[in-house]
C-alpha cells in the first residue's frame, strides 16, 4: 500500500513576518513559509506522486493567543477569534495556499486543537478555516488515534494550560458575549508574555527559561525587575478580578503548587500510554523539544517546533532551528514512525527575524 502521514506541530503562526505598514512584526514566531510549502509538495510529486497522503497538525499551527486590535487584551469571543485567524490567514497566503492546494481526493489535512489554537473550537474559526483550505479538514479536540499510534498536542498533561475541550466558553456578566474559557498559562500568554515580547521577541523561545532568569539578574538588571513586578501585578490582577470563575483559577492550594512544579510531563505520559498496551507509538508536540525515545511498551516522538529557538544549556547552547517532523510510513502494509529534519532547498539568504 502506498501510504503515509506526516506529522507538524506548534508553528505558532501569527499575522506574519511584516505588518500592512511594511514594517516587521516582532512577535512573529513562524518565518518559513516558503519551506512548508516546499515541504508538501515534496510529499505529493515525485516518488510520492501516488501515495495516500495524510497531513496532521498536531497543534499550535495558529497562535489565536495575540492581543486583539480592539478590546481588552485577555478577552477571546467568537468573533474576535475569526478575526484573528483571518489576519493569519493573510498574514501567511503561501502556507495557507500549499494547504489548500494539498487537499485532493487521495490526501487529507487533519488539525488537532493546542493550548495557542484552542480557538479552533469555536464553530465560526471552523468555518472560516474549511473555507480557506478545504471542506475535507477534520479537527481533533484532543487526540487522534489510528493504527496503534496515539497522537496529541501535549498540552492537558500541565496544569497550567489544561482546558475543558467541551466548554468552549463561558458567560459573564462584565461581557455582552460569551469569552473563551481560558487557562491559567492563556492569560499568562496574553497578559505577561506578549508585552514583554514587544520589547524582547526572544523571551518566549529560550529554554530553560530558569537560566535566563539568572542572566536577565545579572546583565538585563532593569529589565529583570520589570519583569517581576509586572509578574505579581498578572497575577493579583487575576486573583482579586471582578469575575469570579477568572479569580477561582488563580487561587493557589497545595495541590496545584505541586502539580505545577512536578506536573506530568508529556514523556511520562507517554510512558503510561504505552504501559496499557493499546498503543506503539505515541507523538506530542508542545514541549518544543524534538525527542525520540524507545520505551519497553513502544515508541515515544516528540515532533519540536519549526520555530527558532535559542538554548541556554551548556551541551546545547546557541540559537537554532530544526525545521522536525514525523514520517508515518505504511510500506507493506505495516506502519512505522520515524522522526526527521526538513532541510528544504538551498537558499542563498533569508531574513532574520532577531
């Protein structure tokens, strides 16, 4: 059988590299358009030409965590969120158009909701996606499951950033319609991470974010101290908030201190996955790590970002990217994944975004 299914997550893309003005956007994560596109079209010609093709976006392709043109910045309703993705849809015309141009009889394009795309849930997000892409698209709430291999974004096994994917949204009484049902780590996104970001594009993508913190004390003194304090302001903005169901989020008991600091990493939890024997293969996302490990149960993959990242840990440090994906391939009938890097054509220059 002439078959196999790619597998992408957390492109985290925003209204794009450059604003309407001409001028560069600097919270934009996702520079590489031209390479997915090129990336797909690899998969559907050539040796691929006849293959049955699956596409999975194993979340956070769209970062619907942007602070709006109107209103307040941590408030997300329906309406706000397909306006949202349409400036996305703009904002990246060359990898919207290779997804629409994918979508054939023989191939499918499948999106499974993460933490930066939980707006996906609203109907009207939905919509506006089938239409830019393709009536075909399916949308996973959580996990996707087919032929032994277990696949979501990551993001319920934290805490901070577990949703209710049956409560889209909730009323309140302060809003004339209903707002998304956030998490603690979507407000953290919207009300910490993103002004900051104004100032310092970088601070979202550097890992282990403990070390730059140490840096920051020490050569970044001003800046550390505005981020402290504007830190305790978030949260006791939230804690004491007008809305009651936002305040109960942000109170702190024990429980949540300590599944906070030891919460269930997305590797153990793909430890347990495999333990029950249901399952071969489990592939995540979230973490922005790329990973393959063999478990006695299976197979553990982490898929990364196509993000640029900068490391700060001593075996690995510097900035880089690793455009990783997973490969799905069913050559003789038995599927096996394997992880891969992207590499693309060869470019003599691009921009750079910081």
């Amino acid at each position: 059988m002439k078959k196999l299914k790619l597998i992408v997550s957390d492109f985290h893309m925003g209204r794009g590299r450059y604003l309407k003005d001409g001028s560069i956007n600097p919270v934009e994560d996702f520079i590489y358009d031209e390479k997915f596109a090129e990336f797909l079209d690899y998969y559907s010609r050539g040796n691929y030409k006849n293959y049955e093709m699956e596409l999975i976006v194993n979340g956070d392709f769209f970062n619907l965590l942007i602070m709006p043109k109107e209103g307040p910045v941590d408030v997300i309703t329906e309406r706000s969120a397909v306006a949202t993705i349409n400036e996305i849809f703009d904002g990246h015309p060359v990898v919207m158009d290779a997804l629409a141009k994918l979508c054939s009889p023989k191939r499918q394009v499948s999106f499974i909701v993460g933490n930066h795309d939980q707006g996906l849930l609203w109907p009207g997000v939905q919509e506006a996606l089938r239409k830019r892409v393709s009536r075909k698209i399916r949308i996973f709430h959580r996990a996707y499951t087919f032929d032994g291999f277990y696949v979501e974004h990551g993001h319920q096994n934290e805490i901070l950033h577990r949703f209710n994917t049956d409560k889209i949204s909730v009323m309140s009484r302060y809003h004339r319609e209903p707002v998304q049902n956030l998490s603690w780590g979507s407000y953290f996104v919207l009300d910490f991470l993103d002004p900051l970001r104004q100032e310092r594009p970088y601070i979202y993508v550097v890992k282990p974010f403990r070390i730059y913190l140490r840096w920051a004390f020490m050569d970044d003194f001003r800046f550390f101290w505005r981020m402290l304090y504007m830190l305790i302001r978030f949260y006791l903005k939230n804690r004491i908030h007008k809305d009651v169901q936002r305040r109960k989020k942000f109170h702190v008991s024990i429980e949540n201190i300590r599944e906070s600091w030891l919460h269930n990493s997305t590797e153990r939890s793909a430890r347990n996955i495999l333990k029950e024997g249901r399952y071969h293969t489990v592939i995540y996302g979230h973490t922005h790590g790329y990973r393959k490990k063999q478990f006695d149960g299976g197979t553990y993959i982490n898929t990364g970002t196509w993000n640029d990242m900068v490391n700060l840990s001593v075996g690995s440090l510097g900035r880089y990217s690793r455009l990783t994906y997973a490969l799905i391939n069913y050559k003789g009938g038995t599927p096996s994944a394997t992880l891969k890097a992207w590499r693309g054509l060869y470019r003599i220059e691009e921009d750079v975004l910081f």
